[in-house]
C-alpha cells in the first residue's frame, strides 16, 4: 500500500503476527535509473523474509531490468502490480491498464519470468469494468509464464475502492486455475480474513486496509486458523506449531487487552529509528488517525492532529487521547471515508 507499508510499519506488522510482505509499489523504471527514493522504498530487514518487492511499469524491458535490481536488493520474490487504480499510474500504461492488453502482458510476464531467478508473482482486480472481467483469463497466462502465484482484488479498475469486493469471482478463478490464487478486498477483521479463506478455498488471503485500524488483525486471523486446525487433527503439522509458538510470542498487554496506545509506542519507535522528525511526524499522525477510527470523539482528534507542530505536544496528544479510550470497547470494524482512500 503506497505510503503505507513503508519498512518501519512493515517491522511493526511482523511483530504483530502478519506472514508474507511486500514493499509498497515501486517503479521498474526508477529501479532501473537507481533513484534514490525507490531504493529507499525497498529497504527491509532480515525479519522481514519472506520479504517481497511489488514492482510496476509499462515497458516490458525496463520491467525486466527493474525486477533484476530487485532481485540483487534481495527480495525473495518479485511480484508485479496489476492492480493500483491511480490515474497517474494508469495514464502511463501500467497497473490496472494492462488488464486492457493481454496479449502485451503476456509478453511483460515472460519477460519478468526470464529475468530473474527467484519466484515471481502478481496482483490483479477482476478486470478493467464490469463487462470486462479477465483475471481468469490473466491466471492462465500467468500459470503458462509460470508464475507462483496471483492476487486478486475482488474490485474491477473502474470500481476503485467502491462497493464490495466479488469473493464469488475470486473462488471462480480459483477452481478454475492450477495457479495458487490469494484472495484480497473487505477484509477488516480477524473473523473475516479466515471466512473469506474458507468459503474461496484460497491458497492465501491478503489483508491490506484491515490493518490500519485493527493491527491485531493477523494474529486475530491466525488464532481461529489454528483453532480449526487443531480441531482437524493437524496438531503435529509444522505450520501450526509455528503460529503456536508466534502467539504466545505476542502475549504482550497489548496483544491481550488490545492497547492502542501501547501499540502505537512500538510502532513510535520504528519510525523515529528511520525517518528524520519531518516525516516521522507524519507518519505518526496518519496511523494514529486511522487507529483512531471507531473510538469516541475520532473526528475531532484527528482534525487536532493534523494542526498539531511540535512532535513531544504530538506524541502526548495522542497517548493522552488513546489511554483514555483504553477502557472503551472498540465495535466492531468498518470502513470509515477516510479509511476507504486508494493506498495502491
């Protein structure tokens, strides 16, 4: 998610349970001309792994190229954006455009494959609009190009973050497909990213927006994942014991009793170890809104954070304001306006 899922809040997530990464969208281009700003956008750390670098472009060749920089950064896996919706992405014949060319994409997917050594993978909508849904038709390209795997956005092009996600094309697809498919949109809540892999028969789900208003959406997810397991007498499966031992890991206060404020303390330090105070502040102030989201009196908190200049008035603001709905019990998650914005 494009301003999102920068390396601090990707570290942030990892100790709050989440599994496979990926960096925000990054420019094959820019990977190729070594912009500065891209090569900060893919920077990780080793608890990162398995650790993903999602790349986008029009130009098959400089794709290629910006996939091979990549893969030297040292991502475990390439894996091409077909999805962001952003006119300025799709102006220039990328993203979701593709979706409108396949026999173009057929060829940037060979190309990707050929140029590097390590998986390779992509994320889609279900087409460009409602008379032109295609990722069904993309899933057999990229299993003949030998892709890993392909994501799925349950929303066309043309839809953008409006309405609801289509899990019934997205377990289409997946019965129709050899291709591991990973199914993606609406899900806010622990409960629904398991339904959601249940009903679709999905190799994966992929939480995206869920998490800036509940960080404790994977570990929620992981929990009734393991309870159904164990319940199927998978005890001794070496998966589950993983996200056993991951949860009594994050048994923290937090984790328990769900403190926000302690939450975004450790997500405090990540940023303030990675961005000067300029972009620390804002960052800060963009997850502590969204963290917000469903607490008493959200709207004016927010509007105060944003007028907010000093970073200690900023930081005491926002402990202040989340230790005092502490004790509020949080309902159950929705998508507030402001939470439904593109994030790529």
């Amino acid at each position: 998610m494009a301003g999102v899922t920068d390396q601090p809040f990707r570290s942030f997530m990892r100790e709050m349970g989440c599994g496979v990464m990926t960096s925000e969208l990054v420019s094959a281009r820019a990977l190729q001309e070594n912009n500065k700003r891209s090569l900060q956008l893919m920077e990780f750390e080793k608890s990162h792994s398995p650790y993903g670098i999602q790349i986008f472009g029009e130009d098959p060749y400089i794709i290629g190229e910006g996939a091979k920089r990549a893969e030297e950064f040292g991502a475990d896996f390439i894996d091409l954006n077909l999805g962001c919706p952003v006119n300025k992405i799709i102006k220039k014949g990328a993203g979701s455009a593709l979706l409108k060319d396949l026999n173009k994409l057929a060829k940037v997917l060979n190309i990707l494959k050929n140029s590097v050594q390590i998986p390779v993978s992509l994320k889609v909508r279900t087409g460009w609009d409602e008379k032109n849904l295609n990722a069904d038709q993309v899933a057999h390209i990229a299993y003949e190009e030998g892709f890993e795997w392909m994501s799925i956005h349950g929303r066309t092009r043309a839809q953008a973050y409006s309405g609801k996600a289509d899990w019934n094309y997205i377990k289409q697809i997946q019965s129709q497909t050899d291709l591991d498919v990973v199914g993606n949109g609406d899900l806010i809540s622990g409960q629904q990213a398991y339904s959601a892999l249940k009903f679709s028969e999905c190799f994966a789900v992929m939480i995206g927006r869920g998490c800036l208003n509940d960080p404790w959406i994977f570990l929620s997810a992981r929990e009734r994942l393991e309870k159904e397991s164990v319940k199927s007498n998978l005890k001794s499966n070496k998966a589950i014991r993983e996200l056993k031992e991951q949860k009594e890991n994050l048994q923290t206060r937090e984790t328990q009793n769900r403190d926000y404020s302690l939450a975004l303390f450790r997500l405090k330090n990540h940023l303030e170890n990675f961005y000067d105070e300029r972009l620390f502040m804002l960052q800060f102030k963009k997850f502590s809104a969204w963290f917000s989201s469903g607490f008493p009196n959200s709207t004016e908190f927010r509007k105060s954070l944003f007028q907010e200049k000093n970073k200690q008035s900023l930081i005491e603001k926002t402990e202040e304001y989340f230790n005092q709905s502490q004790s509020f019990k949080k309902p159950e998650p929705v998508y507030e306006p402001f939470l439904m914005q593109g994030h790529g």
